[in-house]
C-alpha cells in the first residue's frame, strides 16, 4: 500500500549549498520533516552541480518521510551563466545581449527532460521565448 501523501513543498536552492537556515528550515520546519536529513541527501545529490540554483520538488508523508526529485536549473539561469551576465533587462525590448544557435541549442538539450517538448527543435523555441522575455535576442 501506498504511503499518504501530506504535502508537496517546492524550493530553489543553490546546488550542494542547502543548510537547515532559512529558506529550508522555515519551508521544511512545519511540514515535519527531519531537516538536518534532508540537507545531507540534498547536498550529497547536488554535489556536481555546485553554482547553479536547482527546483526541489519535495513529497512528505504522513509518517514524516519524505522523497524529493532534483530538476535542472531554471531555463532564465542556464541563458545568463552561458552568456556570462547577472541578471537580464528589466524591459524585454532593451536588449542586453543575443544567444547563438549553438549555444540555444545547448541550453535545450540541457532542459530538455523538464519541458514539455516532443524534440529539441520545440525545447529551443521555448528557451528563446524565455530569452526573449529577458531581452536578450536568440537565433532560431
């Protein structure tokens, strides 16, 4: 039989940087959940993608176990570390920099198991309207 499920808890935290401190702590904290734990599991999984900011989605059980899958970075993040910038325009039509083919067509197969694309052809149209979004130009 199947554990109940009692909450589903999703965070952004820099890979293999997790500590009890919020945001985790006050996140986890009323859940129930053995924080110190998680830490370690989380830190352990993330250890080689160290610099990047990484989605946890994150199940509690009623028995206060707990599971939790790792995605990859948000596509916003993977555009500004490969074009190596701080943050994007506040206006989408002040543009601050262009992405090349390749380097689109890198970013989607990185992404490419957390869109909802059939190929890489869509997962590159997808990160070029998140480019896009961020003034910065990309190259279909």
């Amino acid at each position: 039989m199947a554990k109940e499920v009692t909450k589903i808890i999703k965070l952004q935290i820099e890979a293999g940087k997790a500590t009890p401190a919020p945001p985790v702590g006050t996140a986890l904290g009323p859940a129930g959940v053995n924080i110190g734990e998680f830490v370690n599991q989380f830190n352990n999984q993330t250890k080689a993608m160290a610099g990047n900011v990484v989605p946890v989605l994150m199940t509690v059980y009623k028995d206060r176990s707990f599971t939790f899958i790792v995605k990859k970075p948000p596509a916003s993040r993977l555009i500004l570390k490969k074009l190596n910038m701080e943050k994007g325009s506040d206006k989408p039509q002040n543009k601050v920099g262009k992405l090349s083919k390749q380097q689109l067509e890198e970013i989607a197969k990185e992404k490419m198991e957390d869109l909802n694309a059939p190929d890489v052809e869509q997962a590159k149209k997808i990160i070029a309207g998140t480019a896009r979004s961020m003034g910065i130009d990309a190259d279909l």
